[in-house]
C-alpha cells in the first residue's frame, strides 16, 4: 500500500485546523503555511498522477487495512490523480490571488476554510466508498458555506443562505439514495456495488433505478444540469470572487461524480439500469447549454454573466458525458480541464476588473486603469471560454463535436453546442466591449453630482505583477492546453479507457492479492459468511420490491 | 411495524417538503430537519426492520438472526452531520435576517433597481 494516496486528503485536513486555531491572529504566518502547504499539495498531486499512470491498474488504500468492502477504500486510479492535481493547480492560482488582491482579510479563517476545501475535494475524489463519498462532499459544502460568505455583505448572506438550504436539501436526496441503494444491495463500497448490480434481473431492479436516478440529481445539483442548476448563477456572481474561481471545481465535482458513479457502478453493460442515465443525461445538457447561453445574452452585470457561462460549459461537458462512450468521455475529460481553468481565470479577471469600477453593471463608466491589458486578459479568458481558437476551448469543443458524431444524437448535439457558443460569443464581445471599448470615451469629470453613481470609483490602482500573475497563468495554462493537446488527450484517452474497464477496478478492489495476506485471513473466513447474509438480504429484498410490484 | 415506520417517513417527508416551500427562513430551517428525520428513519429501515435482535453473530455462529449494524453506524454519520448542518444554517440565516431585516429565501430580482438608472442614463 502507498501511503501517499491518503495525503491529499491528511495534508490539509492537518493543516486546517493548525491555521484556524494557531495562526488566526497573524495573518502572514497563516498566508505562508497556506501558500507552502498548497505547494506541497501541488507536488503530492505531481507525484500521484506519475503513480496512476505507471500501471493499468488502480491503486487501492485500504483504511485501517480492512479489506474491502468491510473496510473504506481510497481507490488513486488515472481519473482521480487528474482531478486531484486539477484541483491542486487551481487552488495555488486561486490561493495567490487572494492574498495578493487582499481577499482572504475581509473575513476570519479564509485559509482554514480553504484547506478544508481542499481535503473534501480530494477526499471526494480519492474515495471508493459511496457512503463515503456522501461524507466528503459534507465536508466540502461546509467549508464552501464558510467561503461563500466570506466578507459578509447583505447580497452574499443572502446568496449563501440559498445555496445553503438547496445543497441542504440536495444531502437528504442522497442520503434516500445511498439508503435505497443499500437496501437493495446490501454494500455501499463502489466496486461491490458493480459487482453486485450485474446480477440483478431488470426485472427486480426497480429500486436500483430510483437509487440510480436519485444519484443522478444529486451530482446534478452540484454540477448545476437542467432543472437544478437555478442556484449557480445567484451563489457565484454574490461569493467573493476567488472562491467563485475555486468553486469552478465544485462543479466538476458533480461531473466527476455521475461519471464515476454511472460508469462503475450503474455502467454500460449493467442490464438493470441500462440507459438510465444517458436518455436523462442527455436533453438536459441540451437545456443547460441554451440556459447557460441566453444568460450570458441577457445579463447586464458582469459576475452573473461569467457564472451563466459556466452554465453553458457545464451544459457542453455533460452533454459529452452523456455518451458515455471512451471516446466521448475523452472529450469530456480534457474540456473539463480546460473549462475549470477557463472558468476560474473569467473570474479572476473579472474581480481586478470590478475592484477598479464603481459597479458591476455592464455600462460603459469611466476607463479604468491598465485599460488595455485588462481587455486583452478578459478578451483571452472569454474567446478560451467561449470556445474560440487559439486557446483550448476550441479543441475542447471539436473533440466533443467529433466524439458526438452517432445519427441520433449528432443533429441536436451539434446545433446546441455550435448556436450556444455562438450566441455566447456574441454575449461575451458585447459585454467586454461595453466595459472596455465604450468606456474610453467617457471622460471622468468629477464636478458630476455624486448621487447620480451612488458609488465612487474606487482610487486608480496600478495592478501589482502578483496581482495580475495568477489569472496570467490561468490563461496561460489554457494555452499550454492547446500547445500540448496531444499528449494531454492521449492521458485523458488512456484515463477514460480506464474508467470504462470496469472489471480492473472491481479486481483491484475487491480480488487484488493484497487481499489475501496472512494477517488478514481470519476476517477472511468471515468474510464469506457476511457476504451470503447479505446476499440473502438482498434476494430477500429482492422478492419483496417484486412482489410490489405485482400488485 | 412496517405500516408505521412507512408513514412516519411518508408524514415527515411531507411535512418537510411542504415546509421548505413556504420560502422562509424559520419554516425552511425545520422543513430540512424534518426531512433529515425522515432520512435519518430511511437509512435505519434499510438494513431491514428487527425487534429483539442483537446487531453481532452470537459466538457459534449458528443463530443467523441478527439486525444489521451498518444502518446504525450511517444513521449515526448523518445524524451528526445534520445537527452541524442544521446549526450553520440557523447561523446563516441569522447573518442574512440581521443584514436584510427581511426572513425570505428569495432574493428580490438584481436586475430590477437597474431600469431606473437605465431610464436616467438614456434621458441625458
């Protein structure tokens, strides 16, 4: 066993505490710890992702060396070392920003929360117990309510009480499903479950389908598809802006999950569920992308603008997971990075954009300083986000246009995605020129009667390098992106080709030899035993949902 | 027993839903607390309902009657991570009522106080 797949997960849920409860009077000494642990999270991920990909094999770390499933399993596989090093790389720009624009003291323990952040994240990922998984994504809503009403201020409180009592709400529906989901299996570890499932008639698999389905709105809630995806737009345009931008991976967080969970556990091949979530996944996408696009069309506030577009690219990203095949599940991986870059770079710039002017309104108001160099960033950061060469979005978008090429799919696919990155460029162009072209021939004369603008322009501010380095990077990395598509897309394709060899996971999981050593035979007799009981708990379970349903 | 615990989930989802439509703080606040009830019941009749039963084997093995102790060890998880929860809602919500002076969940159309500027903006 590798005792660094755990890490990411002990790495800040150590370090939280010793910032929020040590360093909460000193904020320099917190914003170092904050800054190095993250770096050290960074090359931990490194190293993981170098791990995954020297083996076709995942890698499972047993807690407490229970063998699974009696036991939790953290399961490090391609999938999830990319989602913990996106996470890492995205957390140090988000993190920079913040201290460097000053962000993390408007509140108390903006960095406790952070790190807290960054463990559920990683722990969300990481885990191959769904019970588990329900725990991790806990502690990752509870950090991100302290984040998103960092600062205070009467809109955030109010934006966060809603996100609150939805993602409140969304934690009973997957409560009712993982007890559903137990009930008719009998094992909450993913790889048993997958086992498990295979063998359930599609007669007697009703209960399967509503836990499978109740899942479903669960990650769709996180990761903002049609009908749920109402609370983004409030929440992300009223947090302060660098945790909108770390919150760009809460979102993926939901993709990664019903990708994990509908390809493992109710994957293709499985008869009782099969179909389940492709002919439910996929209109939906559809409805976000236009969603997401008229919202970018309609807003006249910037942050909200920024937030609808991510709407939009969630909608592309699910639409291509929708297909549930490698090929278009390689698409989705690779503009799933991009589009968590994209989205938190848009944010980024959009916070040193809006620190420089009276409001958020998209009016043309007096230039601010640094005109043309916040043009140019917004203008990079939109055409990346709206899916125009050079940068990634581009070859995000064509990878899933080319996966999405099947007859019954293609026509409504390919006229969603092309009008919706076409009716979001035109969103995008009108607002960056309305915010940057319109307002350079507006003279600020300051005899005006101040209660016409309620708000005074804050004083000219030249923008540090620190200030402006990590939404330069962002964008840079979309760039790289781009650059290196083809080694990128060809570990994303080796990733999606693992995540669809199902029985290598159950393997790895459940028969590895690891399994068999000396010391845990003795739970090993027993083993069997439990597993009859449960079995028969579940033929039991089986005949009643039957007997339902011949009445 | 089974007629009970079904309705008793049935009643209190009910009472929950119906509460955390009323869009107010307070009825939001104990509309998610009886829906947690109602899952916390859930979680415990999914490992099967049993009375009198021990949640271990006995030694030999022999007596297979046993309740299963998984549930009780999730209903436990999720009882107290909906008491934390419940408690940062009632704080948030106590942030917005203070800031807002206003209870209500939804938030008052941002684009509405932007007309009038408009209509100022274009008159000049």
């Amino acid at each position: 066993m590798n005792h660094w797949i755990i890490a990411p997960v002990v790495l800040p849920a150590l370090l939280a505490p010793i910032i929020g409860y040590v360093m909460r009077h000193d904020i320099q000494l917190a914003r170092t710890a904050s800054v190095a642990g993250n770096l050290f999270f960074v090359g931990i991920a490194v190293g993981l992702a170098m791990l995954a990909s020297t083996s076709a094999d995942p890698f499972v770390y047993r807690l407490g060396d229970w063998p699974a499933p009696f036991g939790i399993v953290l399961v490090l596989d391609r999938l999830s070392a990319l989602m913990v090093l996106l996470t890492s790389v995205l957390a140090l720009i988000v993190l920079i920003h913040a201290i460097a624009t000053g962000w993390d003291r408007r509140g108390r323990h903006f960095h406790a929360l952070f790190q807290f952040q960054l463990m559920g994240i990683s722990g969300a990922f990481l885990t191959g117990d769904i019970f588990n998984l329900f725990v991790f994504f806990e502690i990752l809503l509870i950090a991100s309510y302290g984040l998103m009403i960092h600062g205070g201020g009467r809109e955030r409180m109010q934006a966060g009480l809603q996100y609150v009592v939805i993602n409140l709400a969304g934690s009973t529906l997957f409560l009712f499903a993982l007890g559903t989901l137990y009930a008719s299996t009998g094992t909450l570890n993913m790889a048993d479950l997958a086992e498990r499932l295979t063998q359930v008639p599609v007669e007697e698999a009703g209960l399967v389908r509503v836990a499978a389905m109740l899942l479903m709105i669960v990650f769709a809630v996180k990761a903002a598809v049609f009908p749920v995806q109402f609370w983004l737009p409030g929440t992300y345009a009223n947090a302060p802006a660098p945790v909108a931008a770390l919150f760009a991976i809460m979102t993926k967080v939901g993709a990664y999950a019903i990708l994990r969970v509908h390809t493992l556990i109710f994957g293709p091949g499985v008869p009782a569920t099969h179909g389940i979530a492709e002919d439910w996944l996929f209109p939906a996408a559809i409805v976000t992308i236009a969603i997401g696009a008229l919202g970018v069309l309609g807003t006249r506030r910037l942050m909200p603008l920024i937030a609808f577009s991510v709407i939009g690219s969630m909608g592309t990203l699910m639409l291509a997971i929708a297909a549930f095949t490698p090929q278009a599940t390689t698409a989705a991986l690779y503009y799933l990075i991009h589009s968590t870059f994209a989205a938190a770079a848009l944010f980024l710039i959009g916070d040193l954009v809006l620190a420089r002017r009276a409001n958020e309104r998209l009016t043309a108001q007096p230039a601010i300083t640094e005109n043309g160099l916040f043009a140019a960033l917004f203008f990079g950061a939109a055409i990346a986000m709206a899916g125009m060469p050079p940068l990634s979005g581009f070859l995000g978008k064509l990878l899933v246009l080319d996966a999405l090429r099947v007859p019954g799919e293609m026509p409504w696919a390919w006229s969603a995605i092309l009008a919706g990155s076409l009716v979001t460029i035109v969103g995008f162009a009108r607002a960056g020129s309305t915010l940057f072209w319109k307002s350079t021939s507006i003279i600020p004369h300051p005899s005006a009667d101040p209660s016409v603008d309620e708000a005074v322009p804050p004083p000219p501010d030249h923008p540090r390098a620190i200030a402006l380095a990590p939404s330069m990077t962002a964008i840079g990395l979309l760039a790289a992106l781009a650059i290196f598509a083809g080694p990128v897309t060809n570990y994303v394709g080796q990733t999606s080709a693992q995540l669809f060899d199902r029985d290598a996971y159950v393997n790895a999981v459940l028969h590895s030899p690891l399994n068999e050593e000396p010391n845990t035979k003795i739970i090993k007799s027993h083993d069997d035993e439990g597993h009859g009981d449960e079995a028969d708990a579940a033929e039991e379970h089986g005949e009643a949902t039957h007997d339902e349903g011949g009445h | 027993m089974e007629i009970l615990v079904a309705s008793a989930i049935g009643v209190l989802t009910a009472g929950g839903t119906y509460l955390i439509l009323r869009l107010r703080a307070f009825p939001v606040i104990l509309g998610l607390a009886l829906l947690s009830y109602a899952v916390n019941v859930f979680l415990f009749a999914s490992g099967r309902l049993a009375t009198n039963m021990p949640p271990i084997l006995d030694k030999s093995g022999a007596d297979v009657s046993y309740t299963d102790p998984l549930p009780q060890a999730l209903v436990l998880t999720a009882i107290v991570i909906s008491f934390g929860m419940t408690a940062v809602l009632v704080m948030v919500s106590l942030g917005a009522y203070l800031e807002r002076e206003s209870d209500e969940i939804n938030i008052p159309h941002p684009d509405d106080d932007l007309s009038d500027d408009t209509a100022t903006e274009d008159g000049k």
